[in-house]
C-alpha cells in the first residue's frame, strides 16, 4: 500500500463539544453531567422545560458562566480555561439572537445591528452602518428602519433587527435563545424562515434552545433533550415525535400526565 493511501486525513473535530460539564450555584445542581456535541454546520435544537439548565449550558460555552467541572471544547480547542485576550478571541466565532431580542433603546436600529463591529471590531460608523443595512436587508428590513428606535418597532421587528445582528459579523456559530417566544404564530414562522436562511447563507453552526415545537421543526437538523441537567435524547429532528423515549414523548405532545413532574407549590 502507497504511503498517501495509508494515511487517513484526521476528521474535523466537531465544532462543539461538551463532556461532563456541571454547574451548580450554591446547593442548586443545574448542570449535572452534561454530554453534548454539535457538528460543523449543524443546526441543533436543545428543548427542555424551564430552570432545566438550557441557557446555563449556553452561557458556560460563551464563557459567561464557568462551569464547575468538564470538558468544552471548540474547534478542538479546550475552552474552559483560557485567559481573558484568548475568551475574546473566541466570542468572535459567536453571535447571539437573545431572548426578547435585548436591543439597546436609545441607540437606534442601524446602531443595535453595528453594535459588535464598532464596539468589539472598532470599525468605522459608516463602513459598520452599510454592513448594518445589508444585514438588514438579509431579514427583510429596509434602510429606513435604520433610523428609527427599537421602541418604535412591533415585537417580530425587533426579533429581525436581533437576528441582522447576530449575523452582522457573518459569524461562524449563532445561538438562538428562545428565538420565537412572545411572537404569534405566523411571525414566528416568518421569524423560523429567515433564522434557516441565514444560517444556510452564512454556512454557520446553530444551537437553538426553545421551548417552540414548531420552531424545533423548522430550524432543527438534530434535536436534543435536556431534563435534570442532563442530555436524556438525542435524534434527527424527523425522530422527535417517536423517539421512543417517554421524557421526550411528553414534553413534545405537552401532557401533563408522565414521567415529568411539575412542582406546584401548594397554597
């Protein structure tokens, strides 16, 4: 056998990977031995009810929280202790659709879209103003709505002035929390539509959170399950509604009846 056909090229190791992550605050387990990989270009749905430790996950990835113990990797690239200009180097991989959009309300919506190129790139106000009104553009905003205030703006603009900036630094992964929460149904769908198109242009890695069976449909290739800190499933998002697996049967069809126990504080 040649020597180039005996050599086999390394795979790509997966964009994110988490073993064994735990976090707890005080007495409070949240993370309980979390066991997570996403692949390159993937787009996962992590669903779950709340205080299950959805965005404590997210927010350990971004280094935000450090979790207590574990292993995160990006790229292949240990994260959990890295120094501070290391950290920063790495949140530039990231961009972030925040729950409720999280737009500044005395910038205007052009500012709230650049906010990451003038602030972290220090980039010019005019060259970050036409990337801002692209991105606009990219979510069906026009140029016009630039100048106006999120204030001004129905809850389904604000969520696409969120998402063109979550893209405006063309980002190679994008968390999406609680993308559709608070919209009614046919803006959520609208909203679903454009996080799968700008994803696909963009050829970026997603982790979504969400609570949204219909949303988890949409923008899903895999989905995973979290439940007392834990990844309980994981499958192809055309498995969701027989996975065979009871946690996630109920909390996909929303019974109340099943292994899921709601604590109702009694009155």
């Amino acid at each position: 056998m040649s020597e180039s056909m005996s050599q086999v090229p390394p795979a790509h190791p997966p964009k994110i990977s988490l073993k064994n992550v735990h976090k707890a605050f005080g007495p409070k387990v949240v993370l309980n031995g979390i066991d997570l990989e996403v692949g390159r270009g993937e787009s996962l749905v992590v669903i779950g009810g709340s205080g299950t430790g959805k965005s404590v996950m997210l927010k350990c990835i971004l280094g935000l929280l450090s979790p207590d113990s574990g292993s995160i990797r990006v790229d292949g690239e240990e994260t959990t202790k890295l120094r501070p200009r290391e950290r920063e180097k790495l949140l530039h991989k990231f961009g972030m659709l925040f729950q409720g959009a999280a737009l500044f309300d005395s910038l205007k919506v052009w500012e709230n879209v650049a906010f990451g190129l003038i602030q972290g790139e220090h980039m010019p106000r005019a060259k970050a103003k036409d990337i801002a009104i692209a991105k606009m553009g990219a979510v069906g905003l026009g140029p016009e709505v630039g100048e106006l205030f999120p204030s001004e703006l129905s809850g389904g603009m604000q969520k696409r002035v969120g998402l063109a900036r979550a893209i405006a630094d063309e980002p190679e992964i994008i968390f999406f929390d609680e993308p559709t929460t608070g919209l009614d149904p046919i803006m959520a769908d609208v909203i679903n539509e454009l996080i799968v198109k700008c994803v696909k242009d963009l050829g970026a890695t997603a982790v979504t959170i969400t609570h949204d069976m219909a949303s988890a449909r949409k923008i899903a290739d895999r989905v995973a399950m979290i439940y007392q800190g834990r990844i309980i499933w994981t499958g192809h998002a055309n498995d969701i509604d027989h996975s065979g697996n009871p946690y996630v049967d109920q909390f996909v069809h929303g019974r109340g009846e099943g292994p899921i126990k709601m604590q109702v504080r009694a009155l």
